[in-house]
C-alpha cells in the first residue's frame, strides 16, 4: 500500500485538496440550510423546496469550475516544496512567517488567522502551520524565474531595457506654491534636507521627515522601478534618466515645487527583487515562465500521475492548444 501511494503522490495530494476545498465550500453552504440531511445514503448539501442538491454534485461542478486552478496550484507547491531550499531561503522564509503572523494578529486578530488558514489551504498548503513553506516555495520560485530572465536576457529583454532605461527611484519634495518664487519657509526646508543629508542622515530617512509626497514619504521616498515611458513630468523625467546608479540629482524644479532624486538601482537582475517589476515582467513573459517551471520538472524527477493530469497542467500554462470546436 505504502509503495502504491508513494507511486502515486500528485494524483492523491490532489485528492486530498480537492476535498478539503469542496469541504470548506459545503461547510460554508451548509451553515444556513439542512445539516447532516441525507436522501438515499447521499449527503444533502441544501434543500430549496423539493429539491435536494448533493455534495456530490458540487464534487462535480466544483472541479469543472476550478479544476485546472487548483491542479496547477498543488502542481506548483508540490514542485517547488521538492527543489532543494537553501539555508539563506529558509532563515527568510522563516522570519517572514513570524512577521506576518504576528502583524495579522496584532491587526486583525483571530479572525484574520483563520482567513490566512483557509488561504494557505486553498493553495494546496496544511495551513498556517505550513506558512514558512509557503514563503520557501515563493523565494524559490522567484529564485528560478529571476536566473531565467536573465539567461534570457540578450535574447529576450536587452532592446527593450537599453532603450527605456528602467531603474528603481527615490525622491524628495519640497511643495512650493511658486516654484519660480519660493517663500523663505520653503527655502529653509530645502536647507534643512540639505543640512541632514551633508551630516550622512540616510535619503530614506529624510524622505520620510519631511518629503511632501506623503505617500512615498512613508516608503523612504521610493516611487518603485519606473522607465522612459512613466507618466512623470518632464524636468523630473529627464533627470532622472540622467542618473546612474547611486546618484543624486541637484534640485530639480518642477509645477510641483523641487525635488532630489536618487537612482538605487538600474541592473536588470537586481530589479527584479523588486516585486512590482517582477510581477510585470511575469505576466508579460508568461511564456518562460512556464517553460521554467516544466524545465524543473525533468530536473528533480518529477513525475506526472498520468499524461490527462499533464496535459490540464500544460493548458493551465499556456503550452497546449485549446481544443477547437
């Protein structure tokens, strides 16, 4: 028996979630209507009238409806829980679990710890137990796609990077009414920032006391990755393409008032820590991903539990044609 299911492990995971999610979904169902009814051995999952509607048909309707989605999401657990995980990953995984859980207490209480349960269980992991996992597999994961674009770099993203110059970007603001003719208030902040970045006060912290944009003020002053193409205005725009990584800029005068801009980053690699322009490039290279992610199959001996259950993975992908009507 023990042979027969190692054997067969993806084919009984998917099982198992797939009857943990139908009962979450009848439980939720069930908690306003008929509870424990049966009608010939079958469990009655609500009533309207006359009709009794069975679990067996959510079973049914619940895998045409998210089948696939749910196949691919225990699919993409269950290979990356299986690539080897770093000590460096599972120190962060760790850590981020500790964090989380204690923010989602501290904020949402009890609550908020049984949506986290019922999320990681609807990914196919055993629950908040399970998160440092769940944060593992996600580094790994950004871990395989980052060393793919960027073997994939001369190729795939060189033209399009080289000519739109993207870069992470922070910046400092000081609102003026009129940037032509500042106020002697607004003239003193200035030389304030000033004064705190001269005495080795980080950009970062003086962003945070006493930028203008309070909205990137609260981020160290980070606009995130943008690129020739942002909607910027021009003078803040151009000066920003101007900057090589680690620089800051002169004041830069804008309708806005001036700013000092800093370029942290503008090598493609480490871009792509960034988890906005790493979610870009995802959705508009699907494709490598996916080829990634069947790649680290053949290298960790992964085995499908029949070519049916491939073949809903590789749609789900994008590597298989749609069945034409």
């Amino acid at each position: 028996m023990l042979e027969t299911i190692k054997k067969n492990w993806f084919a009984v995971i998917i099982a198992l979630f797939l009857v943990v999610v139908t009962g979450f979904y009848i439980n939720d169902q069930s908690k306003n209507t008929v509870k424990s009814k049966k009608v010939d051995g079958k469990q009655v999952v609500f009533s309207i009238g006359k009709d009794n509607y069975f679990a067996d048909d959510f079973q049914v309707k619940l895998d045409e409806s998210l089948g696939d989605s749910a196949l691919y999401q225990v699919f993409r657990r269950e290979l990356l829980t299986n690539i080897e995980t770093s000590k460096d990953i599972s120190t962060d995984a760790k850590l981020r679990a500790e964090q989380t859980i204690t923010y989602i207490k501290q904020s949402e209480g009890a609550m908020g710890l049984e949506n986290m349960e019922r999320d990681l269980i609807a990914l196919g992991y055993e629950g908040i137990d399970s998160l440092a996992t769940y944060y593992e597999n996600e580094l790994k994961y950004q871990d395989l796609i980052t060393e793919s674009f960027v073997a994939q770099y001369d190729a795939v993203f060189k033209e399009d990077f080289e000519k739109n110059k993207p870069r992470l970007v922070s910046h400092i603001l000081v609102y003026m009414e009129d940037p032509k003719n500042p106020t002697e208030a607004e003239l003193e902040k200035v030389k304030k920032i000033e004064d705190e970045l001269e005495k080795g006060t980080s950009f970062a912290d003086v962003a945070n006391l006493y930028s203008d944009d309070k909205k990137s003020a609260e981020a160290g002053g980070s606009i995130g990755v943008v690129d020739a193409e942002a909607s910027l205005v021009t003078p803040f725009l151009d000066a920003m393409l101007l900057l090589d990584k680690n620089e800051t800029s002169e004041w830069i005068e804008t309708e806005y008032g001036r700013h000092l801009i800093l370029v942290e980053e503008n090598e493609f690699e480490k871009l792509l820590r960034n988890s906005e322009y790493f979610k870009l490039l995802e959705e508009e290279h699907f494709e490598i991903v996916s080829e990634t992610l069947m790649k680290a199959t053949e290298s960790i001996d992964f085995v499908f539990a029949n070519e049916a259950v491939e073949n809903r993975i590789k749609k789900v992908l994008g590597l298989t044609q749609e069945d034409e009507d």
